[in-house]
C-alpha cells in the first residue's frame, strides 16, 4: 500500500481532519485527579511549499469531563511539515512540529473556573498513511492532552 502515496505527504492546499482521544491531560481538577479521558478534532490546510518542506496552518477543539467539571479546548495553529527535509525514503510517513494559541474553558455546572483563559502551545507528531486519504496520527504537545493518538482524513 505504501506504494500508491508519491512525494511529500502534507502539501500546499491539502485539507486533513483529524480526530483521536488523549492520554495523559494536560489539566488536573484542584484535588490532583484528571477529567477523563479527553477527545479531540482538528483541520489543517497546507498554505506555502517551501524548499524543504510546507507549512500548515489549523484548528483544534478537545473536550474532557468529570462528574460535573468539564474542559473545552479551541485552538488554531501552525506547523512546519519537514519529513522532505530529512530526505526520507517513507513516502508515507508526514512529519511535523508547531506552534499555536489556546483557549482553555474549565466549567463546573455551568459556572466558568477564573483561571480559564489563553495560553501557548506546542507540537511534535508523525502521520502514517495506509493510502492517499486515510491513516493515523500520533502527537505530543500540551493542547488537549499530552499525547494524542488517532486518525486522519486527507480531503
């Protein structure tokens, strides 16, 4: 299969969704404990090929609950796609970092935590593809969940 999928993977125009769960949040409530398992979706659109590899640029939301407490996360993005660079025979395989800025929303029955608000983020991960528009992604960073594990739709 990884015969079909030619070139850089991630490219000028490109539209991905993603979708996946957490592990590991990035939050915990004021006891110490977590909120769950968190989930997420995102998009991303490749805007400029450069040299050596492309820049994309996207939105993420993530949700994680616990009893009454729950966590929404929205954020844009941006990544640089360098697997090119490395000059990797993996066809396949999209390897990208970034930056991005955050909203985190911390609500326990309708009433919104002081200590929501904007924040910074970063990213490392990897897409494998299993054909032209479908495969998985893996990803850590300190958006919805340390580590972000899922799949990946190319439109």
């Amino acid at each position: 299969m990884a015969s079909q999928v030619q070139g850089q993977v991630f490219k000028e125009k490109d539209l991905v969704l993603n979708g996946g769960l957490g592990l590991g949040s990035t939050f915990a409530a004021g006891w110490g404990g977590g909120f769950g398992l968190p989930l997420g979706v995102g998009a991303e659109y490749g805007v400029a090929t450069l040299e050596k590899g492309v820049i994309g640029v996207g939105a993420e939301f993530g949700y994680a609950s616990y009893n009454f407490y729950s966590v929404s996360t929205f954020g844009v993005r941006g990544s640089y796609h360098f697997a090119e660079l490395l000059d990797l025979e993996q066809d396949n395989l999209d390897l990208y970092g970034g930056i991005g800025l955050y909203y985190r929303n911390f609500n326990f029955d309708g009433i919104i935590f002081s200590n929501s608000g904007l924040f910074p983020s970063f990213h490392a991960g990897a897409r494998y593809y299993f054909s032209e528009k479908f495969g998985a992604y893996g990803e850590i960073g300190n958006t919805w969940a340390w580590l972000n594990l899922g799949v990946v739709l190319k439109l």
